[in-house]
C-alpha cells in the first residue's frame, strides 16, 4: 500500500508533502470520485436510464455501426454537433449497449480528471515548495466543473487532459509528437484548434506541421476508411458548413439561445452588453426578458466592435510574452495557462463547463502562492484568485435574476486569472542577455 501511495505521489509531483498529507489529499480524491462516477452510473443501472448529452453519444454511435448517417436533421437543427471522428470513437463503446457506453464514458472522464491534475502540477511545479491547499484549491475551486462532466456527458475534461499532454511534450522538446494530442483535441471539438497562431507565433513548426497531418488523418483518413471518404467528405463540409459557418443575429452554432446568459463567450458576452439581446435562454419561458446592454447598437456594428477587441487582446497577450530566449518552465506554465484561457473565451459558443480549463490556471497561480517571496505579489495573487471565485460563484442558478450570468461573470473571471498569471509570466521570465 504504502509503495502504491508513493507511486501516486510521485506521479502527481507530491512526493514535497509529508505522508498524511498525501493520504488525506488521495483519499478525499478517491471520495469524490465515487460520489461523481454515482451520478451517471446509478441512473443508468437503477433508474430510467441516464440522459443528457450521452444519448447523443450513443446515438450517433449506434448510427455509425449500422451505417447509417451521421447527422439528422430535427426541427430545423443538428441533433448531433461533433465532427464525424468523434462518432466513430463513440461507435466502439455504443457496440456493448447504452450501459456500456455511459460506464465507458464516466470512467474516462474520471481518468482524464485524475490525469489532468497529475499533469498540471508537474507543468506548473519546477521544484517549489509545496503545501496541501496548493494543490487542492485548484482541483475544490473548479469541481462544479468537474461535476458537469460527469452530469452531461461532456469531454471537455478529456479536451483539457489533451492540452495538458501537448504542454508537456512541448516541454520535453518533442514537438512532433506534441501535435498528436492538439489534433486529437481538435478533431473531436473544434475549439482546440486555435492554439495554432499561438504554435506559429512561437515558431513550433514541426508541431503545427504534425498537428495539421495528425488532423487530416483524424478527420479525413480513418472515418473515410470505414465510411468511404466521398461520404466523409460531404459529412465533414456539411458539419463545417452548419457548425461553424452559419450564423445570424438570433442564433448560430446550431444552438437557438446562443446569445442568452448560457453563453460564456467573449463574442455572446460582447452581443449582450452592446445591443437589446434578450439574455434569458428560451428554454426557460417562465422568465421574463433580461437586458443588461449598456448601448443599442445593431447586430454588425458589434460584429466589428468584437473582431477589433479580439485583435486587440491576441496583440496585447504576444506583446507581453517574454522572448524567446528568455523562457523558463515556470514562465512558460503561466503563458499556457493564459493561452488556455484565451482560447475558452475567443470561443463562439462556450457553456459554463468549457471553464473546467481554469483548472490548470488556478494550479500555476498556487504553486506560485507556495513559494512566492514578494509579499506584494502574493496579496495581488490572493486577491485576484478570490475575486475571480467570487464572479463564479455568482453564476449560480439560485441568483435571480441572472445579471451576473448575462453579464458574463465566467468571462471576467478568466479576464482576471489571466491578467495576474501576465504579472508572474513575466517576473518568471529569464532576465535579457546583455
């Protein structure tokens, strides 16, 4: 047992901690893991059957093994929103049944949680001094998260586990291989793909280079294989054409309340603060209209006013990263955890449980409270970390009317976090030469 532990220890970079410590924090994790694999499972296996997004899962699954196509149209929208590389992934698991698959799909999630944390304490550490709560907090701050996962069916956790993987090879100077992860991500929700201006910014050539063929084998390649690659082909233009080329001033992404309080993105956010977008969501008709818009601009004015402010911040976070020559690996957790955030807020379309990925983030900023000797900077991290707490707890259902949500309380947060993850990316910065 107590080789087992030690095993863990070393795995999640808590080999600095003292033996009970170490307990307490594995035990409290293995807690929380039955209590979350409960949530789908027991439904699933003693109730009326778990719903949610894993119907859509095994659905599309069981459409890929019969043959049949992947997307149908019902009431004017895509019953299934994924690329077709994610139906087949979904195929294999939906062969043993609905059961299996929502066993398969819970375990995974838990893996990826557990793997995820592992991961985000070895890119965020580099030898400081470490105490429970630093690795705690972050895992306590963002369980709401976590529980979503778990509760829709969502891979977004597993997305994250990903990115955090590519991190680390980027790390160990494997940039071939780092673009395997990135591509995985991508080509299951198409969010992730957006950390290639970042990759060609930084000059990772080979990673953009193996992330764009890992792509095309994920996305082109093996479902043509299987389904024949003319009718890929259609399914994936169909998919890119109704996903992420449609659009309007009431809807897009094929959601019909994208510009409702549901909406964390910067680009929904933006739409609701600049012109009279009714921000509740339309599945909820016993709430009256909700406006928080500061101006009363029309829909392609903010269009324009969002595309500037999106120039802006990409130009503002290149502008603050530290040359090249001057990167570490603690500057450089603080620059992926920034990165992260900015790709979740530059998303179109972003539900609450997209901020799963403050999870690394809030890991760099404690590990840095752990060991950080400037008193200044450790009041500033404190305060920025317990106001961005206090914006997303303020996105709770029981808050009415949703003014925080339809403000964009998620956005802000990350606004936050970022801006004090800048301040120590720079102070991790190795100093100029010459």
């Amino acid at each position: 047992m107590r080789t087992r532990m030690r095993f863990l220890a070393d795995v999640c970079c808590l080999r600095p901690l003292v033996s009970w410590e170490r307990y307490v924090l594995v035990g409290s994790f293995l807690a929380a893991s039955v209590a979350l694999l409960a949530e789908p499972i027991v439904p699933e296996l003693f109730g009326h059957g778990k719903g949610m997004d894993y119907l859509q899962w095994f659905s599309a699954g069981q459409r890929m093994l019969r043959g049949g196509p992947t997307y149908l149209v019902a009431e004017g929208h895509l019953g299934f929103l994924y690329t077709p590389f994610a139906a087949l992934l979904m195929a294999i698991p939906s062969y043993f049944g609905k059961t299996a698959l929502v066993v398969t799909l819970a375990c995974g999630t838990l893996a990826s949680w557990w793997i995820a944390i592992c991961l985000a304490n070895r890119l965020a550490g580099n030898g400081d001094r470490l105490s429970p709560w630093s690795v705690a907090l972050p895992v306590v701050v963002t369980l709401p998260f976590v529980y979503d996962q778990f509760h829709l069916g969502q891979p977004n956790l597993f997305l994250l586990t990903l990115m955090l993987g590519g991190f680390l090879l980027l790390r160990a100077d494997r940039g071939w291989l780092a673009g395997l992860p990135f591509a995985a991500a991508a080509a299951i929700k198409a969010f992730p793909v957006m950390i290639v201006p970042y990759l060609l910014w930084r000059r990772q050539w080979r990673t953009a280079a193996s992330m764009a063929a890992f792509m095309m084998l994920f996305l082109v390649v093996l479902p043509g294989t299987i389904r024949g690659f003319e009718r890929n082909l259609n399914e994936l233009d169909f998919w890119v054409h109704e996903m992420l080329l449609s659009g309007d001033d009431r809807e897009f992404a094929q959601r019909a309340d994208t510009f409702s309080w549901k909406n964390q993105s910067l680009y929904a956010v933006e739409h609701r603060l600049l012109r009279p977008v009714d921000a509740e969501s339309i599945t909820d008709r016993k709430s009256p209209p909700l406006y928080v818009n500061l101006l009363n601009l029309d829909y392609r004015t903010v269009n324009k006013i969002y595309w500037a402010t999106a120039i802006v911040i990409g130009l503002i976070f290149v502008a603050a990263l530290p040359a090249y020559s001057r990167r570490s690996p603690r500057s450089d957790a603080a620059e992926w955890g920034i990165l992260l955030l900015l790709i979740v807020i530059a998303t179109p379309l972003v539900r609450s449980y997209y901020y799963i990925w403050l999870l690394f983030p809030y890991t760099v900023l404690a590990h840095r409270l752990a060991s950080e000797p400037d008193r200044r900077l450790a009041r500033a991290t404190i305060a920025a970390i317990g106001f961005s707490v206090v914006l997303l707890i303020s996105g709770i259902n029981v808050i009415q009317p949703r003014y925080p949500q339809a403000a964009g309380n998620f956005v802000w947060a990350a606004i936050v976090v970022a801006l004090i993850l800048a301040v120590h990316m720079r102070r991790d910065a190795l100093p100029s030469k010459g």
